[in-house]
C-alpha cells in the first residue's frame, strides 16, 4: 500500500465530505500502523507570505517529518489539509520532498480542495495515490446512520432513518449530535418522536427543491420549501426558479446542445448542461409560457404584498411548476 495518499474533495462540496477526507486521511495512516499520536497535522492557511523563506510558519512542520520521519525511531505519520492553499513555493518544497520520502519511515495523507497543483500532483502520481471524496447524496445517507447508530448501541428502524434525513440531509456532523442526544435518551426511536425533537434542519442545498420541482414530487418539494423557508428568503428561492425556467426556455430554443452549452456561458468541466439538455422536450412550450407568468405574478406578490402571503404563494407556485414540468 502507498504511503502518500492524496484525498481529493469536489469544490462544490460541504462539511460532511470535509469530515469524509478526514476519515480517508487517519484510516490511511492507520494502515501504516501510525496511531494518533504519532501524526504531525498541518492546517495549510489562507494568504500570508513566507518571511524571508520559502515556508510560511505554519507549514514548515511539514518538512523535518518528510525529510527525517521520527527522531525515535518507529513510523512518523503527516496529515496536511487545504493543500491549495499552498503558495507557489511551498508547493515546489512539498513536491521534492515527497519524491524523496521514506516510504518505510512515512506515511503521508493530504487533503486538497478542487485537487492538489500541478507539481504536488504529478509527485503523488510518482510515489502514492489520489482518491476522490465523492458528494454524498441523500440516498447514500441511510447507510451511513444504521454504522452510527450502532456504535452508539442504537436501533433505527426505517421510519426514523426518514426522520433523521428528512430533518438533517447530509450534514453528518448534525446527523451525529442528533444521534448522541438520542443515546442518553435511550428507549425505542420512532419517526415522530425525531420529527418532535429536532425541529429545524440546517441550511441544504437548494437545488434538492428545484430537482423535486422539476421531477413533479409535489409532496417532497413542498416539504423542501418548508426547509428552505428556516433559512432562505423567498426572494432567493423564486430566482433560483427563474435562472432555472431560463435555462430550459434556452434549452427548448437551442438547436443542438454546443449551442445551448454556449448560450448558458457553461465551462467545460460542467456537468448541469447535460441534465438540462436530457429533460428538453419533456415540457411543452406551452407550460413553459404558463410558468414565466406564473414567476411574474409570484414576484410581485412577494415584493408589493404582506409577507403572510408569501409562503401560501410560494406553495401555490411550487404545485403548479411540478405539475407543469411533470407534463400534467
């Protein structure tokens, strides 16, 4: 097995796929028998610039452990975060001396956000591995309670699995303090009882709504805007369905799919245009119609009326674009 490992998270991703490369990063060293006192971290900072070195102060820790391992004798372990951070020095330091490591003396995890610069890549290329955290979807949630439950001695069945996404998603670090709240309660978990308990859920990703939305699941997108309500104004909720209605209104009028990829002003490392572009022809033209007056009268309720309307008039608009998009 390797003993550099570089951990890759997406840009686009969150504290739970934080907290999953972390987890990658101690089980690799792990496996080089590395216990956790045996592990030098290194929280690559932000800005600043190195005094009259190469090296900032926060990062030089990292070089004596590549260079020497540990001066006792036995395996030193070396954990760097947020390696993008890294100025273009010390990104030319990290990458010799990873080409010079120990390997029987080393092991190396390193955490990047939107993958590690050129050199430090093409170094792990040469002596480890790279792995990539992938975005944890709400399918992939379940699974991962039923592991923590049971090491908190815990018994979910499937109704409060629900429960617990419906009220945290895929924020873990929520999942786990709900989780370690119920344990000292102890007794059997049901559904209502979490629904009862925890009342708010964190901030989530809104397009989880505009995917409900587009699918036609009225139900599941109303319960969504119930969500997005604890933490997002309507306002913010009724442009992401515009910038939605616009992309399917280009992709509608857009003649092939370069086309539309150049309308939309999408880089080629983006993968939305596709799934704009599959659902082309699934909505008539004239629902699309229906649903820019629809957006038109919803965005003068919000900006001209009492903010007791707004809600139901968010409700009402959620159900007509579901059925619209849904072809009903």
């Amino acid at each position: 097995m390797s003993a550099v490992l570089a951990i890759v998270i997406p840009s686009s991703s969150g504290p739970s796929e934080r907290d999953e490369a972390l987890r990658l990063a101690k089980e690799h060293l792990a496996g080089h028998g590395i216990g956790a006192d045996d592990v030098v971290r290194v929280d690559v900072p932000t800005g600043g610039t190195a005094d009259g070195g190469a090296l900032r102060g926060d990062v030089e820790a990292m070089v004596p452990v590549l260079q020497s391992g540990s001066l006792f004798g036995g395996r030193q372990g070396l954990l760097v975060t947020d390696i993008q951070n890294l100025t273009a020095a010390e990104v030319e330091v990290l990458a010799d001396l990873l080409l010079a490591v120990d390997p029987e003396a080393v092991a190396v995890a390193l955490v990047s956000v939107g993958g590690p610069k050129a050199p430090v890549a093409k170094a792990v290329k040469q002596v480890g591995r790279s792995v990539t955290v992938r975005r944890l979807q709400e399918r992939d949630v379940p699974k991962r309670l039923v592991e923590m439950a049971a090491a908190r001695g815990l018994e979910l069945g499937r109704d409060a699995q629900e429960a617990l996404v419906q009220r945290f998603g895929t924020d873990l670090g929520s999942l786990e303090s709900a989780l370690d709240q119920l344990a000292e309660a102890g007794g059997r978990i049901t559904g209502e009882e979490i629904l009862r308990r925890f009342k708010n859920r964190p901030d989530e990703p809104i397009w989880h709504y505009t995917d409900a939305v587009a699918a036609g699941r009225v139900d599941e997108a109303l319960r969504r805007l119930g969500d997005l309500f604890v933490h997002t104004h309507p306002l913010q909720i009724l442009a992401t369905l515009e910038h939605d209605l616009r992309r399917r209104a280009l992709a509608s009028s857009s003649p092939d799919f370069e086309t539309f990829r150049e309308r939309v002003g999408a880089r080629p490392s983006d993968r939305w245009p596709e799934h704009v572009w599959r659902r082309r022809g699934r909505v008539k033209d004239s629902s699309l119609r229906r649903a820019l007056e629809a957006l038109g009268r919803a965005d003068r309720v919000l900006k001209s009326a009492p903010e007791e309307l707004h809600r139901v008039t968010m409700e009402r608009l959620t159900v007509a674009l579901a059925r619209w998009y849904a072809g009903r």
